[in-house]
C-alpha cells in the first residue's frame, strides 16, 4: 500500500464543503501522478481502528486495479488515493477533485449565485425548478441520457461488486452528474464503501432508501442491498416529477421501458432478495436499451395491398418500424406524404409503375427501404385517323321521271269519268264451248300437247277463264282509277 501522506505536506487547503462527518478542502498546492486536481476530507472525529483498515483497504484496492480497471474507477467515483495523518494518526484521505465538467453555477433563493457539484437529485425535481436554479438537467422525455447516467453507475457498481465491496449509502445526493455531451456520472463518499476483508464498519442508510430488510429491523447491508438500491436509483431518475424521490412504486416506469426493463425493476424491488438484478444485469439491458432508442429506425415489415392497379389507383402501403418518429412515402412518380411512424401505413395513388420508397427517421439517423414493385396498366387508346371525303356519284333511280309522270297525269287526264263506259262483259259469261278448228295459244304459254276433241273444248275453256279474269283486273284497275282522279276534282264516278 502506498504511504500515507503527512497533512503538513498539503500546503494551505482552500475549504470547499463541510458536513457532520468531516471537512472538504481543494489542494491548490498538491498534486499526485494523473491528478492535478485534489481534495482532502479531514475527519471531524478521529476514525477507528476499523474504519482506517478498511479505508486502507479501499486505497490497496484501487492500486492492484490493471490500468483499464482503474481507469473506469477514477472516470466514476472519487475513490481514496492516499491516506493522511497528523501526528502518525490517521486524520483523512486525499481524493481526486470533482471534475469541473460536474459543477454547475446554482443561483440560490437568496439571488446570489455559487459553483457547486450538481447532485442527481436535480435529476428527479420539476425541471423548471432546475431551470430556474440555473442547472441544465436532461428533459423528463430525454430517456437515453438518463438511461446513459443509470448504465454508467451500474458499470461502476459491477466493478466493486465483482470484488466483493458494498457501496452502501447510495442515494440521488451521493451521485454527481453532468447533462453535457457525453453525460458523465460521479459517486462520492467512496470512504464509506466496505471492503469484504475487513469488519463491517457500520455503514449508513438514507431515509426513503432502506430496503424491505432495513425496514424489518434488519441494518447490515450487502450485495443484495446494493442492488436494490441501485434499481430505486434507476426507477427515480427515468421518471422525474411529482414523489420521484420517494417512489417506490415499478408501475411509473412501465412506459418508459420494454418488458423486460419493467420485469427486472419489480425484481429489483422485491423482498425476496434472490429475485434481485445484479448490477451487471442491468448494464447489460441500460446498454443494450440505449442502443435500441440511440440507433436509426429499423423497419421490420412494409407491404403493399395489391401488385397490380390501374392507372390512379389507390394502393395502401403499410410498414412496422422500430424506434421510428416519423415515415416518408414516396411513390414512383416523386409525390410523397410523411405520416407518424405509428400510424403504419397510409394510402397514395399510382401512376407509375415502380416500388414504393419508405424513409424512417429518429433524432439518431435515418433508415430507406423499398416496397415490392407494383405496376400500373393505363387503358388502350385510340388516335383519330383521316379519312379523305368518298364522292359516290349519284344513281338515277328515275324517282323525278316518276313524279314528273303523276304530275302530268293529274294536271292531263287522258279518260274522262264521265264520258268513260265500262264494256259489258256479261254476254261472254254464259259462253261454254266453242269449234274452233285448232288450238289457240297465248304468247308465252307453253303449247298443250295434242289430244282428242274434248281435249280441245277443255283448252278453249281454259282460254275463256284467263281471259274473263284479264277483263276483270283491267276493270278492277280502271275503277281504281277512275275513283282517284274523280276524288281529285271533287266527282264521284258510277260503277256498272
């Protein structure tokens, strides 16, 4: 173990904090290897023989660390480097100074204005009480640097707890922190933690963090009483507001966290002891769930509800994404809408055959996928075509001779109605047989075929009735006639 350090070696201590237990001074004057800025804690009461083996067992501790170990170590917590003494007693240890990055300017009530560590406990307050206080605080909606601050002190609580040492008095007080880029954590009182070899030193509780066990009566601490501690930290700072100091309740944080992160705040909060996530469990999720909200989205599915469309058909286009804010759909002619990742899908026409581009975006990079192709099928047309003009030339169906005619016969009739008698066909009637000495014939009959003489009356009877029916067809046509043209000048006509 390195040597301790006699307090006249200090120089003159400037006083930063003083408190029940002891007194902060900065040492503008002393420094250590990799530590240009110090401070001393002097005790107000001389320590025991206890609690000085264990503090020298706390210094030993960070000096066997390899080099990467110890590094996280002073990156998280304001470890013991060196123990000090007045007169050969030990009095204090020397620290590393808080680092700048952790003070921030506070206005106090009063108006005045001092520089001072920034405690978590701004972290579970109204921020517009930090606001006007002067202390830039994450966002109650600003998860993953909360998340960040909660994985970097289960980080450094993994370290001690894979060696053995219990922290103990953890609390939003104990733990300094920085809103800034990266977001950066700090435990102090480090000299309180217990070392495995060394007897307990009685370490102490902060009201409204005792575990269930504390609570039974029950005031030692151990791993186990770490780890619930360390889940009520976390359960605190992802769900500022009203009570966040005091809650104890898992169901605040179940919208913040997947299942699995508010399964294992329940389990960190339980009595039985056993159910308890380690210290390392929940950096494995704080981490892996940093990841998931500080990644670009990731889509999952995107579909469209048809592969084929007529021309300005709507098509729906539909999409599962992680840990997007917002998706842009573009279609294959360029017009695009931009709907809330969690709406998952939307509907757009298609003119263009093509797939359709859907861009995720969160405030941490963006992601691009397409969509199956989906064609578009526009109607046939059919362009107009010139005919030249058909001239038909005009056919003389003799329809003006025909009129002419009917106007010459109405203006010229060639038989006058009244001097105009019908023949009297009656004496042809009683006419039955006649000699005649060889056939008659009418042009354009055929011939009878020759035949005795009763052949021969048989044919001129035949003669006699074709002619009859003749004479009655002129007639009949006549009357017909005669009747049109007296109706035309107003006479009527007298038919036999």
């Amino acid at each position: 173990m390195a040597a301790p350090i006699d307090v006249t070696q200090l120089g003159a201590p400037e006083m930063l904090d003083r408190g029940s237990f002891g007194t902060v001074y900065r040492l503008p004057s002393y420094s250590l290897p990799g530590f240009p800025n110090l401070a001393y804690k002097e005790y107000a009461a001389t320590p025991t023989t206890g609690e000085v083996a264990n503090l020298s067992a706390l210094v030993d501790f960070r000096t066997r660390l390899d080099p990467v170990k110890r590094r996280i170590l002073d990156a998280a917590a304001a470890w013991p480097l060196r123990l000090v003494t007045r007169n050969g007693t030990v009095c204090g240890f020397v620290m590393q100074l808080i680092p700048a990055q952790l003070f921030g300017t506070q206005t106090l009530p009063s108006g005045a204005t001092v520089r001072l560590p920034v405690k978590a406990q701004w972290l579970v307050v109204d921020p517009a009480k930090a606001d006007a206080a002067g202390i830039a605080v994450p966002r109650a909606h600003d998860l993953p640097e909360r998340i960040m601050l909660c994985a970097k002190l289960a980080h450094v609580f993994g370290m001690l707890h894979r060696a053995g040492l219990v922290y103990g008095d953890l609390s939003l007080n104990n733990v300094m922190f920085s809103a800034g880029v990266p977001p950066r954590m700090m435990v102090v009182d480090c000299d309180a933690v217990q070392h495995p070899r060394v007897p307990s030193i009685g370490q102490a509780h902060t009201d409204d963090w005792l575990p269930p066990e504390a609570a039974a009566g029950s005031r030692a601490q151990d791993i186990a009483s770490d780890r619930y501690k360390l889940a009520l930290f976390i359960l605190r700072v992802l769900t500022p507001g009203p009570h966040a100091s005091q809650t104890v309740d898992p169901d605040r944080a179940d919208a913040l966290l997947d299942p699995q992160g508010s399964t294992m705040i329940r389990d960190g909060l339980a009595t039985d002891r056993r159910r308890r996530p380690s210290a390392k469990d929940w950096y494995t999720y704080l981490t892996a769930r940093l990841h998931q909200l500080t990644s670009p989205p990731r889509f999952t599915a995107v579909a469209v509800d048809t592969a084929v469309v007529p021309v300005g058909s709507v098509v729906t286009v539909s999409w599962q994404v992680t840990d997007g804010t917002r998706v842009t759909v573009t279609a294959a002619d360029g017009h695009s809408m931009t709907e809330d990742a969690a709406t998952g899908q939307c509907r757009m026409a298609a003119t263009r055959s093509g797939p359709f581009t859907l861009h995720a975006v969160n405030r941490y990079g963006e992601t691009t996928l397409d969509t199956e192709p989906v064609i578009v099928l526009s109607p046939p047309t059919i362009e107009r075509i010139d005919v030249p003009p058909i001239n038909v030339p005009r056919i003389d169906t003799g329809e003006q001779h025909l009129g002419a005619a009917l106007a010459a016969v109405r203006e010229h009739p060639a038989v006058s109605a009244g001097s105009f008698t019908l023949p009297d066909l009656g004496p042809l009637r009683p006419m039955s047989t006649v000699a005649l000495p060889e056939v008659l014939t009418r042009p354009g009959l055929p011939a009878p075929a020759p035949t005795g003489s009763g052949s021969a009356l048989a044919a001129v009877t035949d003669l006699l009735t074709a002619l009859r029916a003749d004479a009655d067809a002129i007639v009949a046509r006549a009357q017909v006639a005669a009747a049109g043209a007296a109706d035309d000048r107003g006479e009527s006509v007298s038919m036999p």
